[in-house]
C-alpha cells in the first residue's frame, strides 16, 4: 500500500487501533512469555541444586 502520510500509515484506513493494538497485544503477551519461560527456568536450576545437595549428604 501506498499512504500519503505518516498520519495515513498509522490510521491505516480507519483500522488503525484495531492493527496497532494487536501489534501491542502480541509483543506483551511474547514479553510475558519470554519472562515466564526464564523465571521457570530459574526455578528449575534452584530446584536441581537443592537435588544435588541432598544426594551428596
């Protein structure tokens, strides 16, 4: 597409909120995911080295 101005690309005929905020909704729900993903993570060393401790006692 073809926008007369910057004001136009962002509008996007009319539907700009509904494809900005889907943009915005997508890269929250990825910054959540990508944040879970490493808090897990962490859990899980936390917890293996508690595993580790108690078979070496």
């Amino acid at each position: 597409m073809n926008w007369e101005s910057w004001q136009a690309f962002w509008a996007m005929g009319g539907y700009g909120l509904y494809v900005w905020g889907s943009f915005g909704m997508t890269l929250l729900c990825l910054a959540a995911e990508i944040g879970l993903l490493r808090s897990h993570r962490l859990q899980v060393w936390r917890r293996l080295k508690r595993m580790k401790t108690w078979d070496s006692q």
